[in-house]
C-alpha cells in the first residue's frame, strides 16, 4: 500500500519515503505509468491538474485520465515512444482536459524506466504552461491591435489626404533630378536645407539597399510612390522616421516634370511597434529572447539563407540545483537565480551570439560563425565555469547552481532545427548522467542529419 500523509490506496506502486515525499511536493504533475497503459501512481499536483484523484486516475487508462479527445493520444502515443526507444522526450507540447472539460496546456516529459523487472516502464511529467501561453496571447493581441491601429491609421491619412488635397505636415516637389524644388510646412529639419539636395544627399540610402532598391526603381520608372517610410537625421542630429507619398507629375505631351509629395513624420509609431514586436519576443523575467524567437531563429539560420553563415554551434543549457534552490528558498530567490544566470551567459557570449530561456531552468545560445567544435568547447566550458560560480541573492545569503550543456554543430549533427535540437538535448542528457557540471558535444548520428526525426 502506497502512503501520502493521509492518503493511501490498495494497488498503488510503492516508492521509497524519501521519494514519495519529494513527489508529494512538487508542483509538476507525475504519473507513473505501467506497460499495459494503466497508471500506477499520481502525484497531488496531477488531482489539481485534472481533477481526477488517484483512485479514479487508476481504474483508467492514461489516455483517458489525460483527457484525450478522439483518441489522439491512444493511437500515437508520445509514451510509448519513449519506452521502444530507450530514450527520454522533452520539450514536447500539449493539452490535457480536467474534469469539467477545460484544456489545460502543458509541457511533457517522458523518462522510461530502464529496469525490465519494474512493473513502472515511464515517468510521465506535466508543467502547466497555461499561464504562460496565455500571457503570451496577451502579447501577441496588444501586437495585432497595433498592426490594426496602424493600418487604421494608414486608412485614415488616404481619405485625409482626399479631402485635404494632399494638404499633410509638409509639401515637397523635385524637378527631373530628383532635387527638391520646393519644401513647405513642418519638417524634421529647416526646409530652405532641402533645396537643390536630392534625398540620397540627406540620408545614407548605402547602408540599407533592401529598404531603398525598391524606392529608386519607382522612381526611374516615375511610378506613383505611397507610404514610403525610412530614417534620416533632423535638427540635433536626431533620429526621425518619415513617411511619404507622392505622384509623378507630366506635361501636356506626356514628358516628366518631376514628384509632387506629402511628409510627415511617423517616429513614435514606427518605435512603439518595434517595442511592442520586442516585448512579444522576450522572456519577461530574464529578458532573454524566449522559446518561441529562438525556435523562429533557429528555423531561419537553417533555412535557404543559410549560405550566408559559415556553420554555428547551438548550444543547449540545463541548471543543476536549481529545484532545490526555489522549492527551499521560494520563487523569488529561483528568479534571482534565473535573472543572474542570464547576465553570466550574456557575458560568455560574443555580441553577435544569441541566447534564450527556453522555460524554468533551460536556456540556449546560437554560436554565429563558428565551424570548430575545439572553438565553440571552449565557450561551452566557460559557460559551465561561470555559471557555476557562487552568488549572493538580495536576502544576503549565498547560492550555487551548476550547469550540464550539450553542443551540437552546424551542418555535422544536423542540417535542420529539429535534428540539431534533438542532438544538444541528447548531448546535455549525457552531461547530465555523466556527472553534471560539464559539456558534452553530439555524436554524429546519420539519422540525426538531415531530415528531421
């Protein structure tokens, strides 16, 4: 009989004290899970996830304590993957239904038990994310809503400028050089500045021919221009944003005169939607990209415009003692903890490296430009060194964390995100066994290189 405080059932997989305790604790959900699919144990967190309480989840499939919804689950089942490999899954992303038919995401993971004589064959564990997906809805409606606002606001000006006649901040004209020929109204500089200058005199168009190419082609083509936005400095030297509009003007027997134009300046939107953009792509703690900018990172420095890196290394980081630092000392001291390892991997790091909290207390970088595993080895042993040195959190007591890093190379362990991601995780998961607080770099798997597993 298993024993919880006052809780106890017939049937229920017995477990160590000291184990049992530690499960009873916790705030992910456990399950145990024994090979004809039947669940032999779950934790107090999972009741509270669910709503299903032991006696009720052990008369029942897994599937169906999990809530599954068409027997999904049933027939493609992350668990039983696990257990035929041998091997852990993490990061994956899910749902479960509690019992008043309310989906819950969750991030799972799944350890089979490698003893063949223990009627337990996976340890199944479930974060509940909800909170954290719903907070990032939040950010991605305030994200909408701007692009609404703006294209609002972009509807607005055209009947504006309808109405108005093209009447705007400032009204501008070039001849058949492009050189301004006339500047009235309120300006990011003093008009009289403009005259006889063409734009590329007043702005460095060299510096972004993405932005400018597709500007200077319309106007050799003396093609109408509509809200044209680019940066150029104005009075103090300051950094403006403009947009402009403009129609080509043409004489009796069709020959161009030069633009007849509109300007304004549009600062303060184009930077709030580049704060808004950026809000939606950090971790709100650490202030790190998050999982879903790094995830889109990845994708692109493996996707066609990877020519354009010479190999990168990615590297995958999993704290040591860090659960025993926020379950002892509480959430607050973990965030600290979180917040200082993030400062000590920016430090390790070259500028144009990137790194992320991928949640709780994973993190991961992208090495640029780096084909060695000798050169990215000794960045990942300066992350294990540093991270690993001790802190004093703001209650004046001292706290230490180790790290267990995987590293796996671009393009020898994979050419694509999901291969090079299964690599570093297989490569930190051997870190870990061996020891914790050391790196360990890919084996070269020819099934891990390619297509996607």
């Amino acid at each position: 009989m298993t024993t919880f405080g006052d809780r106890s059932l017939e049937g229920a997989l017995d477990l160590p004290e000291l184990q049992a305790a530690a499960l009873e604790y916790m705030d992910e959900a456990v399950y145990v899970r024994g090979a004809d699919r039947q669940l032999l144990y779950v934790n107090p967190a999972a009741e509270r996830l669910t709503g299903r309480k032991l006696d009720v989840a052990l008369s029942m499939p897994c599937y169906r304590v999990f809530g599954d919804a068409g027997g999904q689950c049933n027939r493609n089942c992350p668990i039983d993957r696990a257990i035929a490999a041998g091997e852990p899954l993490r990061h994956l992303e899910g749902s479960v239904v509690d019992t008043d038919g309310n989906a819950q995401a969750v991030e799972v993971t799944v350890a089979p038990v490698p003893d063949p004589n223990s009627p337990a064959k996976a340890i199944v564990i479930l974060r509940d994310i909800s909170k954290l997906r719903a907070l990032e809805k939040s950010h991605m409606k305030a994200l909408m809503a701007a692009e609404q606002a703006n294209r609002a606001a972009e509807e607005s000006e055209a009947r504006f400028r309808d109405f108005a006649g093209l009447s705007s901040d400032w009204l501008w004209e070039t001849d058949t050089e492009h050189r301004f020929s006339h500047v009235s109204g309120n300006t990011v500089d003093d008009a009289w500045r403009f005259l006889g200058r063409r734009r590329q005199d007043m702005v460095d168009t060299e510096s972004d021919p993405d932005l400018w190419q597709p500007f200077f082609k319309a106007l050799d083509a003396h093609e109408p221009i509509e809200d044209f936005v680019y940066p150029m400095k104005g009075r103090s030297r300051r950094r403006a944003w403009i947009s402009i509009s403009a129609k080509p003007l043409f004489d009796h027997d069709g020959a161009f005169q030069g633009y007849r134009g509109i300007g304004h300046e549009v600062t303060g939107e184009v930077e709030e939607n580049e704060r808004l953009r950026s809000h939606a792509m950090l971790d709100h703690l650490t202030k790190l990209l998050n999982r879903r900018a790094f995830d889109e990172m990845l994708v692109g420095w493996t996707g066609p415009d990877v020519e354009k890196f010479r190999g990168f290394g990615l590297v995958f980081i999993d704290l040591d003692g860090f659960k025993a630092i926020n379950d002892a000392r509480g959430h607050d001291a973990g965030d600290q903890v979180l917040s200082i390892v993030a400062e000590r991997l920016r430090a390790c790091l070259r500028r144009e490296d990137q790194v992320a909290r991928l949640g709780g207390d994973e993190f991961a970088a992208l090495l640029s430009n780096t084909s060695s595993e000798e050169q990215a080895g000794v960045v990942a042993q300066k992350i294990v060194d540093r991270v690993g040195e001790p802190m004093v959190l703001d209650d004046g007591k001292p706290a230490a964390v180790g790290a267990s890093v995987g590293l796996a190379m671009f393009p020898t362990h994979g050419t694509q995100a999901s291969s090079l991601v299964q690599a570093a995780d297989h490569a930190m998961y051997h870190a870990k066994r061996a020891g914790k607080g050391q790196y360990r770099i890919a084996a070269i798997d020819p099934v891990l290189v390619g297509e996607p597993v």
